[in-house]
C-alpha cells in the first residue's frame, strides 16, 4: 500500500496524474493511462464501478489503495480523491507495482 502512495506521490512531482472520477475517465478511453488508482473507501461504490471495465478493455492495470484521503495527499491535493490515473510517471518505478 506504502509502495503505491510513494509511486503516486514521484508520479505528481516528476510526471503527469489525473485525478478524480471524470479526469481518469478520460484518462482511460483517450488511452493516457499508463496505471490507475482506485480508493476502496469510495461512497457509493458504483461511482467507480465503471472505471476497472474500461481499463480492462484498454488493457491497462487498475491497483487499489485503502484511503481517498491519502490518495489525495499523495497526487498533491489536501482533500481526498477516488481515483487517480498516471499518465507519465516521470521518476516513479511503474514496474515495482
């Protein structure tokens, strides 16, 4: 779980993300998304249920992490956030995860 906030985290300061429900979604169909993020504390959950179809059919890795809240913190924003899509990841080690 650390490992995927940290890799976040180097994505925002030396990369590209998106985040939010609607910016991943069009992460995703454009084709952008090189990994996504999901939070599992997402309420309601079907507001996120799309986005593992989608990049399933893209052939593109959705991981989960626990916490919006630090999901947020870790793209760079001081609220939560369900969802977040690397688009470059700069410095972050995409293959770790």
């Amino acid at each position: 779980m650390a490992k995927i906030y940290e890799i976040v985290e180097k994505a925002t300061k030396t990369g590209k993300v998106e985040r939010g429900i609607n910016e991943v979604t069009k992460a995703l169909e454009r084709g952008l998304a090189k990994v996504v993020i999901i939070a599992k504390d997402v309420n309601p959950k079907e507001i996120v249920q799309h986005i593992p179809i989608l990049a399933k059919e893209k052939n593109i890795k959705v991981l989960e992490v626990d916490s919006k809240e630090k999901l947020g913190i870790s793209s760079g924003i001081s609220v939560g956030t369900s969802a977040v899509a690397i688009i470059k990841e700069g410095e972050a080690d995409l293959s770790a995860l």
